[in-house]
C-alpha cells in the first residue's frame, strides 16, 4: 500500500503556492516575503520544534533547454508531501544535502558544487564550493559533485550553520584519491541566507564519507572519517563558534585497500552510542562511541562472504537497535542487542530493469521512523522499509513504494540527528563555550482537523530518545481506540480513521506512563 501523496497546491496564510507544468509558481506573496514570514515563524516557534530534516529536495530530470525539474519531500504536511520544484540548473544527482530551520522551514540545498535557497536559487557567495579541478569538471556545466554523503550541515545556535564537505584530489603518491576537508559557515538569520565563509580547509585528507553526532554537551559537534586503507579515524570537533578541533585515533581492523579497495557509507546510531563503518568488500566495524571524549572502543566485526555483492550505504533505526546495510540487490539487518552479531536478509531484489524495479542504494532515516533507500539508476521511485524497529522481515521491506514526478539518481540527503541533545547528568556539558539554547517544549499538532481520512499527529517533546512514549486515542465514552509507542527519535505518526465512526476523539501523550499533553480531533465523513 503507498500511503505517499502527491499535492499540486499548498497555502501560506491566504496566498497560494501552486504548480504548473513542473514550475513552483509564487502568487501574491513576493519571494522576500513569503521569507520574512517564514522567519517570523521559526522565531515564535524557535522553542516548539526541531525540524531542521523535514524537508528533503532531489531529483535532476533536464528537460526544455537543459532546465532541471527537481521535487522535495516535505514532513511538514499530513503524511510525506510531494511536490515538483525547479531549482537554478541544479543536477541533484550524486550528492545532496538538505537543511531546514526549527519549524521545519527549508533554508538550504547543496549538491557539493553550490549552495541554493529554498527557491534553488544559488545564495550570495555560494557559487563555489570544493573548487578545483573536480569542480571543473563536474560542476561548471550544472553537474553534482561526485561524492555520495560528502557534505554535512550543522546548526551552530540559531543563526548559523556549519557545513562540513570533502573535495577532491588526485594523489599518486598515495596511489588513491584523496579528499581535502573544508568548513563553510552559512548566516540564516535574515530574508535570505548568505555566505560568512566558505571553503576554508581544515587539516586532513580523506577518501571515506563522514558522519556526525552531536557532542555530549548537546551544543558541539562531531565528524568523523575514517582514512581508507588504514586502521585511523580523523575526528573533528566543531565548536559553538564555528572553530574546530581535531584528534586522530587508531583503532580496530586494518581496512587495506590492497585486500579491501571497496568503501561505503558509514554512520552514527541515533542515540550517539554506536558508530559503523561499512567496507563493502570487507565487512563492517562496530565501536561504542563516547560523545564527550569522542573516543571509539570496543570494536565488533562482521566479515562479508566472498560472494557478497559490493555495497553502499548503512542506517540505524531510530531505537539505535538494528543497524541496516545493502548491496545493490540485498538489504540486511543486524541486531545490536544480540549476544553474537551476524546478518539477516529483510529484502532481496533479483533484478531490477529500470525504472521500475531498480536496486538498493543510499539509505536515510526520516522523521517519520521510515527508511528511505534510493535507487542504484535513474528512476522515478524510491524503496522503503516501514517499521525498521522490528526485528527481520517484520520491518518490511517495500520496493518501490514512493513516486516521483521526476527523475532521481543514487542521492539522498545525508542527515544526523539533530534532536540528540546533552547527555544528562554528563560533566561534558561543561567543556563547551557554546551560548545555550531554550529546549523545545512538550507539543501535539493534529492535521487536518476536522478530518475525514488518515490523521497526521506530529509531537514535539524537551528530550527525544531517553523516555517511553506513547500515544492513546479514545473516543467520547473512553474508549480506547487507538494506541501507538512512538520509536526513539521518530516524531510523526499516521493514524487511520476509518474503521472508527464520526465524532469527538481525545488524544493523549505519555512519557513515562505520565499524561504530558491533551489534544482533541473531529472525524467528520459525509
């Protein structure tokens, strides 16, 4: 079943936002207002929400005269919303990464090569990013940049954002490719955002992707990125100010690249606790990560078979348990809590004759809880695995189950969990010169309301992750109709109206067995 809509028109205030022939059309509003607005909201909101993955951007699909129709995927709407968007010649293929403000406002897409609003018109000063001659050769004519999960955004307080990206270089003394890492440092805080910096190097040269996890403090920032062939991890420390630090270690199996030349993408849990790299000829290493110290430990390895087809990409579920891993043709499965780690098959595609049926590629975890896996060749469709907190097959693996009105290729965002937060009671909070931020508060949206199909219920809570939650519907005589645990980290929950009858249903939210919120919603059908 494909619970994924397709709008054609979505309202701000009283003005409409519509789409004709693939084109975002803005009437009414002006883009500088239709800015404003947004802005104005984020403020009053600043302490509600932490949305900053809810609206992901893709796709390439040239058409009339080398125009690129793009399409985004937008969490804010009553289930995943759909729409077409034409960005500034901008080929999202390869690589792309997203960002939106707190309330869930999109503010930045970047494809490695250029860094575009949320119009896709390229910001002031964000013409050029990772510059060289992989830029020359790849970006100038409108191309991606070759490198799947390059790039980072993290929000440095409210007003900032610091991205962290990878370009290239060749180095034959190494006798591999090379990455040099760059910071840039982005101001959201006005009607459009603008470059403060941009391509400023940090130390180290890299040829694996990253991965970050919020440092323990709740405020920092870790990346890190292994070397490939070696056994040595680079680990950078973002500070609230922008400024960094790095620290190597080493630790764990020699990945050489004699033996081992292939590489994936690895990736934090959403707790912080567990860090996976992914070689996809060799196997995959799992540490304990320490979010204050940013040391990794207790290394647990899972040798490929020969037979394995190369791979690409890794995700965690958001209860931090079960660590997914894919070939072009077989996801697995590992579970963490188990006494000896090993793999389980949950999806298996044979063939797959594009665009219909194509293999697996890139995975990330939504908002939702779902995982989203797009494709290994141009395609018109994304795979998806519903409940990923459950064990084996009972996670549901659906090929094909999102389309799209326009053309995508192995790029998905790559996302960290920005909802982690402090570690409490941890004494790292006091290493940190960051300036705190106000928690976000308890909070339960319902849309649409009144309603007369599925409804969307969207919570907001201080601390994600630590505590039981729960949501129990009843009807007006108490009785109950419905209940749902919310996983760790996911923030959104569908709710089926139709086998209960029209009237007055009250929705309560537990954490902890404790009642934190109260709403209502109207189930009215003609």
């Amino acid at each position: 079943m494909k619970r994924f809509l397709t709008r054609t028109d979505f309202y701000l205030g009283n003005s409409s936002l519509r789409m004709e022939k693939g084109m975002l059309m803005v009437s009414c509003l002006s883009i500088k207002q239709v800015y404003l607005i947004s802005i104005l909201l984020s403020l009053v909101h600043l302490c509600q929400a932490q949305k900053h993955d809810y609206v992901w951007v893709n796709g390439y699909g040239a058409q009339w005269g080398g125009e690129f129709v793009n399409f985004l995927l937008d969490f804010n709407f009553s289930d995943v919303e759909i729409e077409s968007i034409v960005f500034n010649n901008a080929d999202l293929s390869d690589q792309v990464t997203c960002f939106a403000d707190y309330n869930g406002n999109l503010h930045l897409v970047s494809n490695g090569c250029r860094l575009f609003d949320s119009f896709g018109n390229i910001i002031q000063g964000g013409d050029t990013l990772n510059p060289g001659p992989m830029y020359n050769a790849w970006c100038v004519n409108g191309g991606s940049y070759p490198m799947a999960f390059g790039l980072i955004f993290m929000p440095i307080g409210s007003k900032k954002v610091l991205a962290f990206h990878l370009g290239l270089k060749d180095d034959s003394k190494f006798g591999i490719t090379r990455w040099p890492a760059y910071k840039s440092l982005i101001d959201i805080s006005g009607l459009a955002p603008t470059v403060d910096s941009i391509n400023i190097k940090v130390e180290g040269y890299h040829a694996e992707s990253p991965a970050a996890c919020q440092h323990g403090n709740g405020k920092d920032w870790w990346v890190v990125v292994p070397e490939k062939g070696t056994d040595h991890y680079h680990k950078y420390r973002f500070y609230g100010n922008g400024q960094v630090e790095l620290s190597k270690q080493q630790i764990g199996y020699d990945y050489h690249y004699t033996p081992c030349p292939a590489t994936a993408i690895h990736s934090f849990s959403p707790d912080g606790k567990t860090y996976v790299r992914y070689n996809n000829t060799c196997g995959l290493s799992f540490f304990d990560f320490d979010r204050c110290s940013g040391e990794l430990s207790n290394e647990r390895q899972i040798v490929l078979p020969d037979v394995f087809p190369p791979g690409a990409s890794t995700v965690f579920s958001s209860n931090s348990r079960f660590c997914y891993y894919n070939s072009s043709r077989v996801i697995m499965q590992v579970d963490l809590e188990a006494d000896i780690l090993q793999s389980d098959t949950i999806a298996i595609v044979d063939t797959f004759p594009a665009p219909f049926n194509a293999g697996f590629a890139l995975m990330q975890r939504g908002p939702d809880g779902r995982i989203y896996i797009c494709t290994t060749s141009s395609t018109k469709s994304w795979h998806v695995i519903e409940y990923p907190d459950l064990k084996g097959v009972d996670c549901w693996a659906q090929p094909n189950a999102m389309d799209f009105p326009s053309w995508s290729f192995i790029a998905i965002p790559n996302i960290p969990n920005y909802r982690l937060g402090a570690l409490e009671g941890s004494p790292c909070d006091t290493l940190s010169t960051s300036i705190a931020e106000p928690g976000p508060q308890v909070e339960m949206k319902i849309y649409p309301n009144p309603a007369s199909g599925p409804v969307q219920i969207e919570i907001t809570l201080p601390e994600y992750g630590g505590k039981d939650t729960e949501l129990v519907i009843h009807d007006a005589l108490g009785r109950e109709v419905h209940r749902h645990r919310f996983s760790p980290y996911a923030y959104l929950h569908l709710w089926d109206t139709s086998q209960v009858p029209n009237g007055t249903y009250i929705l309560q939210l537990y954490s902890d067995e404790r009642p934190v919120a109260t709403s209502r919603v109207v189930v009215m059908r003609e």
